[in-house]
C-alpha cells in the first residue's frame, strides 16, 4: 500500500504505547530510522534495534530468508518482516563472441556534435538462446553480465502455517507453555526486478508475517519467537516487547521536524494487514508524547479520525495525532 508523503517533510515508522491504550510518539531528537530495500546499501536493513529484539539479522539474503524486525502490528498482532533473496551482478567483463551469438538491439540513440551518430541503449547478448548480458562501449568489446538471483524464496504455504510458530516467555506466565498463532496473515512487496542469467526478469521481496496472538504481551516481559525445525527460519527471535521504544509500522511520524506556522503537526496511526485487512484503532482514543530518553510525558491529545480507508484499495483507517507545538 502506498501512501504520499507531504512535501517537505518524510514521515518515519516510531514506536508506540498506542497499541496497549496510548499512542507513544518518540520525539525528533531520535536518529532517524530508513528502511531500506535491500541489495541498494550495506547494511542492508537499517533500522533494527539489537537492544531490543536478538536473533534478526543484516546482510544480503543469500541463503535462507533473514528475518530483520518483529513489533506489534496491533494489540493482539505480532508482525515479522522478512527479505529473501539478492541480485548479484558480475563487474563489466571482456566480450568474446562465441559461433552462434546474435546481438538485439533496442532503444536507439543520438549523439555526436551534430546528432548524427547512434548506438543503442540496449545491446543484448543472445546465446544458445538465452541472454546473457549486455554490450557497452562504442567498440561493444565488453559485456555486463545479466545478474544472478541467490538465496531461497519464502514458501510462503508454510509461513501462512500457524503450527509452525510457537511463542514463548520465562517471565510472562501467559506465555510459560508455548502459545500458537490462531491465525496468520502475509503482506509481501517486490523489492528489486533485474534480467538474469535464466534470460528473463527475476526479483527480491519482502515479506511481512502478522501473527494473531492468543494473549496480549505485556510491557518489559521477554518472549521468544520459535519455528519448526530445519525449514525456512535457521534460529529463534527473542524480544523485550518494550511498548515506548519497539519500532512498529503502525505509527508513521516526521523525523524532520514542522515549520513553526505548520497549522497540523501530525502523527498517523494505521496498519495493513495483508490478506487480514486494516487494523481498526477506534478503541483508543488518545495518546502521549514522550521524552525517548526520561519516559517523561511532554505532550498528551486526542487521536481523531482521518480517513476511514477502503478494503477494496487496500486502505486500512487512518487516524491522527496532532502534536502540537512540542
């Protein structure tokens, strides 16, 4: 689901108290937080919060999915976002035409002083039938080769599979015998398209896992996320579900500060749960502005009604907080 950003300003995901009652929204002198696709920088995932959450990891998905993030997605909905997969490209190599080659050609362009010289944007290799790169060069004597994809795809069949996640708690007595999602929902998003060495387009994802909890998790208490063995997910999760400081996608706020005759200083509060629909947060009705440092409260208001979304765009209901001057 996409959303518009208002210029000038670039709304960030915070953490939030929202979830068990109140909306607790982290301050601008919090470093800001970009999620990155993967496969564009290192680390690949910037955003996690190793204080907080154990057994994520960074990197490239080369080998089975990694899983970078849990938070809570709703009072009762535990979210685990997931990348699989990485584009690797070969550096520019040497062209050796080999018998039976053939070049396609597509995109012309002019150059030259006087526009009378053209070469083509596209110069694909074609070999035994597949295409194996691209000529560059005014002389086409090199060659990029197309990218190769690594790593597993989720099976998404067995992510969807409650019976395969327990969560359990040494300090939460809820949570002492293992409990098991009653449901799981899966939003997931194509990250990056490139042309392989198969001879056709390939790409990565990310995957977002909502799991419907059997009890609520409480504020300071340790849990930790299990997967059946030897399948997609290589170790466990363990997190501190700290409701003021986790990262959830479910509060969107500027990093970037508001201009001082900004007439709203808003927070928005909404989360799409893939094949589970929109969250509806009409149960809470206000929320905090806290110091991310002391927990002290600066600022309390009303959280209102923005829009009430649409099932059939994959809208869920948003709502707003108004800051005010803070």
């Amino acid at each position: 689901m996409s959303r518009k950003t208002p210029y000038p300003f670039q709304l960030k995901r915070q953490p939030a108290r929202t979830i068990l009652g109140m909306l607790a929204l982290a301050g601008c002198s919090l470093p800001a937080l970009t999620v990155l696709a993967q496969n564009t920088a290192e680390p690949a995932y910037q955003g996690m919060q190793p204080q907080l959450v154990n057994g994520v990891q960074d990197g490239m998905a080369t080998g089975k999915p990694k899983i970078r993030h849990v938070y809570l997605a709703a009072p009762d909905v535990l979210a685990v976002v997931i990348d699989t997969q990485h584009l690797w490209s070969a550096p520019v190599q040497k062209y050796v035409p080999q018998p039976g080659d053939t070049i396609k050609r597509s995109g012309p362009q002019k150059y030259g002083l006087k526009g009378d010289k053209q070469f083509f944007w596209n110069r694909f290799i074609i070999r035994d039938g597949v295409q194996i790169g691209n000529l560059v060069g005014l002389k086409e004597d090199h060659y990029t080769p197309n990218y190769q994809l690594k790593g597993e795809a989720l099976d998404t069949a067995w992510a969807e599979n409650p019976a395969h996640f327990t969560l359990t708690s040494g300090d939460d007595a809820a949570y002492r015998a293992a409990g098991t999602p009653s449901a799981i929902f899966r939003k997931s998003k194509p990250e990056m398209y490139e042309w392989t060495g198969k001879g056709k387009q390939e790409g990565t994802a990310r995957h977002e896992l909502y799991l419907k909890l059997p009890r609520p998790l409480q504020p300071g208490k340790r849990y930790t996320l299990g997967f059946a063995k030897g399948e997609q997910f290589e170790t466990p999760v363990s997190f501190v579900f700290d409701d003021a400081k986790l990262r959830t996608e479910a509060v969107e706020v500027t990093q970037s500060g508001y201009h001082p005759r900004q007439t709203e200083k808003i927070a928005r509060l909404f989360q799409w749960l893939g094949n589970g629909g929109g969250v509806d947060f009409a149960a809470f009705k206000n929320f905090l502005v806290v110091d991310d440092k002391t927990g002290a409260t600066k600022f309390r208001g009303e959280i209102t009604l923005r829009s009430a979304g649409d099932p059939a765009r994959k809208q869920a209901p948003e709502r707003t907080a108004d800051v005010g001057d803070t």
